[in-house]
C-alpha cells in the first residue's frame, strides 16, 4: 500500500504534467474509495487537500470581433445558431435542446427549458435573430427540434457540433481568441454589462443562482474604466 508521501509526490507529478485540478481531484477520491469501501483500511490521502481551480478571468470578444464572426458564418443553420447563442447568452447545450416552440415571436423571448440547475428560463428574443431565425427555418424547415442533427432530424443537434462549427467560423473571421459557445455566453454578459445593464438583470438571464457568479464580469468589463484616468495623466495634463 502507497504512503501518504507517495502518493503526494505522484499527485504533484500529474499537476507538473499539465493535468486539470478536476483530474488530479478525481484521482484523489479514486484512491479515497479504494482504501476505505475496497480494501477497508485507513486512506494514506486523507490529509492531503484538493487541488484548488485556477482562477482565471473570462476570454471576452469585443463588439467588432462579434460581429466579424457572425459575419463568417455563412450556412443558414450556423448562422441561426450562433445568433442565439450570443444575443440570448445561451449555454451551448441549452441551444442544443431549442425546439420550435420555444420561439415566442410574438412576446420576443426565447423559453429556456431545463438549463443548468434544472430550471427555466427566458431570454430576450432580437428582431434581428428573430429575422434570421425565419431565414434559416424557410430553408431547412425543421419541425420538431429547431436545430436538428443532420442524419437525424427526429434528434437535436450535438454540442460538439455546435463547438466545431463555431470554432472554425472564428478562425474563418481572422479571430485570435480561441471562440467556443462559452466565450460568446462571456460576451454577451460582458457587453450588456458595458451598456449599463443591472447586474441581477444580466443575472437572471444567464440562468445564475448566485450573483457571485455574474460579478466576474465586473473585472473584464470597461464601462467603468474608460472613465478612470492613470494618475500620469494629471502629471502631464499641462504638456497636452
């Protein structure tokens, strides 16, 4: 049986190694298991702690880079998808799961069923998703699922495939950041927080059960530090 210095060191070298802290917590409870419901003896990790997350600031694309990537996107169910996923700031699988019916035309909102925690809710509906959205359904006609899987219309599209697409539809529009679904669902909390919308507004529409979770986007938004002046400004606001 492993000692605790042991298994300490093998951890450490799965950190070095470039392994997730959720792997390396995975491996830690692994073992726990093992000693404890297996082999019924004392576990040489119990005072070993869990690895902490990084904590690491959201990728945010600015209005421009926004817009240049919707603009490379040039199939029509592509197109409708990444509309939704960033003008409503949807999770990729909440996008997945659309049906037909959950386009609320007339009220102008998007029902989101079952999302993350497993509660619904609703975000605004744009007349200009709403516009593209009609496009894509004149030319695809789906009839269940509004985005459905190519070989199986009675299914909905995979993420994965929505991760494909919009990845490639990044580097198409010359995009540095790496842009996945996630990184628009950032973009649009970040961007409606730089136009001054209330954080439990913003809140409420990303599906949050904490307002702890929504005030990342305090640190990466510029609202406010557009009007914060560096203080060599006023040193040399007489050679201006």
């Amino acid at each position: 049986m492993a000692t605790s210095r042991e298994v300490r060191a093998w951890l450490l070298r799965k950190i070095r190694d470039g392994r997730s802290h959720h792997h390396t917590n995975q491996a830690l409870s692994a073992l726990r298991f093992l000693n404890l419901k297996v082999l019924g003896a004392p576990a040489p990790v119990a005072g070993i702690p869990r690895a902490k997350a990084k904590k690491t600031l959201p990728v945010v694309l600015s209005e421009s880079e926004v817009r240049r990537f919707l603009d490379a996107l040039g199939n029509p169910k592509q197109r409708a998808i990444a509309f939704v996923l960033y003008s409503g700031g949807l999770r990729v699988s909440e996008a997945a799961r659309l049906k037909i019916t959950d386009i609320d035309s007339e009220r102008g909102q998007i029902h989101v069923r079952q999302g993350k925690g497993g509660k619904d809710r609703y975000v605004m509906l744009s007349p200009v998703v709403l516009e593209v959205l009609r496009e894509y359904v004149r030319v695809e006609r789906p009839y269940d699922w509004l985005f459905p899987r190519g070989d199986r219309r009675d299914r909905h599209i995979t993420t994965r495939a929505i991760q494909g697409h919009v990845k490639k539809a990044g580097k198409r529009a010359g995009i540095e950041k790496r842009v996945t679904p996630h990184v628009l669902r950032h973009s649009f909390a970040t961007h409606l927080l730089e136009a001054g919308t209330d954080l439990r507004y913003i809140q409420e529409l990303l599906g949050h059960s904490k307002i702890s979770t929504t005030v990342i986007y305090t640190q990466v938004a510029r609202k406010d530090a557009r009007k914060i002046k560096s203080p060599i400004d006023r040193l040399f606001k007489d050679e201006e």
